[in-house]
C-alpha cells in the first residue's frame, strides 16, 4: 500500500480525477468558445493529465502535509514537471502539441509557463486539503468488491477508448507528414524546373552571341560574297525562327508541370484529409483540441482543422 491507499483505490482516483478534470475543462472551454466541446486527447469523459496530476499532488505533498507553503511550493514543482514532460513526450509522439502556452508571458518552449505552475500551486491545496478528503472517504466507505468491479469496468472502457484515440493521433501524425512531403516534393520540382529554364536561357543566350559574332564576320565579306551573305543570313533567321518556338513552349510547358503538380497535390490533400475528418474519432480528436498547434506541419494542421469544419457544415446541412 502506498499512503494507505490500495491499488484499486489509486485507480479508483485516477479515473474520478481524470472525470472531474474533463467537466472542469470542457465546461470552460464550452464557454469560452460559445459552442459544446468534448475537451481532451481521449472521446470519453477524461483527461488522463487531471488525473495524472492529482496523484502526483498527493504523492509529492504527503511528506509536507502540516506545511501550507511546502504543499504549494511541491505542487508547483511536481505538476509544472509532469506538465512539460507529458507535452514534450506528446509532440514527439504526434508531432503536435495540444496545449500552447506560447502566447503566454515567462512561458518555456509553449509547454509550461509561470501563470499555469503558480495556478498547480493552489489546486494542490484545494485538491489535497478540500475536495480529496471527501472522495478517500467515499472510498474507503464503498464496499471493496463494489469498488474493484466499478473500477475495473472503467478501466476497460478507458483502455479501449484510450487505445482507439492513440491510433487516430497517429494516423494525424502520419497524415502530416504526408501532406508536408506532398509540399516539399513540389518546391522540389519547382526548383527543377528553375533550372531548367536558366539553361534554357542561358543556352539561348550563348547561340545569341554566337549569331552575332557569326554576322560580324559575315558582314566583313559582304561585297565580296554577297549571294553566300543573303543565303547565310535567311538560314540564320530559320535557326532563330526554330528555337524561339521551342523557348516559348518550354516556357508553357513550366507553366502547365507547375499547375498539374499544384492541381495533383491539392486533389491528394483533400482526398486525404477528408477520409480523415470522415472518421468519427478522428474529427472529435480534431474538434476537442482547438487550441493544439504544430510547429513544423502548421499549414497542413490548419488544413485539417477547415476539413473538419467544413465537414461538420456540411453533415448539418443534409440533416
């Protein structure tokens, strides 16, 4: 036993806490939205985070329980902790962070900041020294096989639940990287062809100076050989007549690559992304987390985030 507590009863807590932490959010960002929001990485009621933490609280202020300052100064340090390793473990993983805290003031790398780990401070004694007492008296109140199977049934359902949302974030990371190599294969090519069209140019310049060089030398012979001139220079004009078109078509051609290659990876993103946003655990993921931001796949996220708007328009239009 770990502070007097059964293993089953730690559960028993994580799941509340990660419950009470998903009404708490949801119901805030709810209404800072102005619109319903299922909050969280997961599509049922939990935010495993809250209930990560709330363990965390308990465990590093036990040893400074008859201590006000030492329990907030633990949970300011525990929770800031478990807060950036878990976003950092995250956007690795997925390549996406779901929470930012970019725009915040004494923030580092978006993951933590000082507004947030004072605020873990103070939910660490409101969470230790108010809402826990009544909830580890529930518990020990409760019948321990009423309480093993409760949990035990919750802990199924997560695990699923939980299970299902783990390979929808890896099917959205995996779908970033697809639309960010469909851009980068693009630039490619378009740099190519930049190329292309410099030789091009170049080439085109050099049989320029050499034509002129050619008629310098051809004009010094004009009156003795004018009929050789006169056929001469009507062969030149022909070259140049021949070699413009093929510029000129180059150029199209560059032209028509460039929106072919543009159409093509248009018509793959939005035939890709909507598959994605078509899946219902995949767009709920996407329609919980409107805050989750992606360093390096930004435009593709952005994206993925009007697909799913836009899908969810267009499901409400036909019902």
């Amino acid at each position: 036993m770990l502070l007097g507590y059964t293993w089953i009863q730690w559960l028993f807590f994580f799941f509340f806490y990660s419950f009470f932490g998903w009404c708490f959010e949801s119901t805030y960002v709810t209404l800072k939205s102005k619109k319903p929001v299922n909050r969280g990485f997961i599509r049922g009621p939990f935010l495993p985070l809250y209930g990560s933490g709330a363990l965390m609280m308990l465990i590093v202020s036990a040893p400074f329980s008859s201590s006000l300052i030492l329990t907030y100064i633990a949970g300011c340090i525990g929770a800031t902790a478990l807060e950036y390793v878990t976003g950092v473990t995250m956007e690795a993983l997925f390549k996406v962070r779901y929470w930012d805290y970019s725009q915040n003031k004494f923030n580092f790398q978006g993951q933590i900041c000082l507004g947030s780990s004072l605020a873990w401070g103070f939910l660490t004694i409101l969470m230790t020294r108010v809402v826990h007492r009544p909830i580890e008296r529930f518990a020990f109140w409760l019948p321990e096989g009423i309480l093993t199977l409760v949990t035990m049934l919750i802990a199924v359902y997560f695990v699923v639940d939980f299970t299902l949302s783990f390979r929808a974030a890896l099917d959205l990371r995996d779908l970033l990287i697809k639309m960010e190599q469909a851009k980068l294969e693009l630039e490619r090519m378009q740099k190519r062809l930049d190329v292309i069209i410099a030789l091009n140019d170049e080439a085109m310049e050099n049989r320029k100076k050499e034509r002129e060089e050619e008629r310098a030398e051809r004009l010094e012979e004009f009156v003795l050989r004018w009929d050789e001139l006169v056929e001469n220079i009507e062969g030149k004009f022909g070259r140049i007549r021949e070699a413009l078109p093929a510029s000129e078509l180059l150029l199209e051609k560059r032209d028509e690559l460039l929106e072919l290659r543009s159409k093509f990876r248009t018509d793959v993103e939005k035939r890709e992304a909507g598959q994605f946003v078509s899946d219902f655990i995949k767009r709920s993921m996407i329609k919980g987390n409107p805050t989750m931001v992606s360093g390096r796949f930004a435009e593709a996220l952005e994206e993925l985030k009007r697909s799913a708007t836009e899908y969810r328009k267009k499901k409400k239009n036909e019902e």
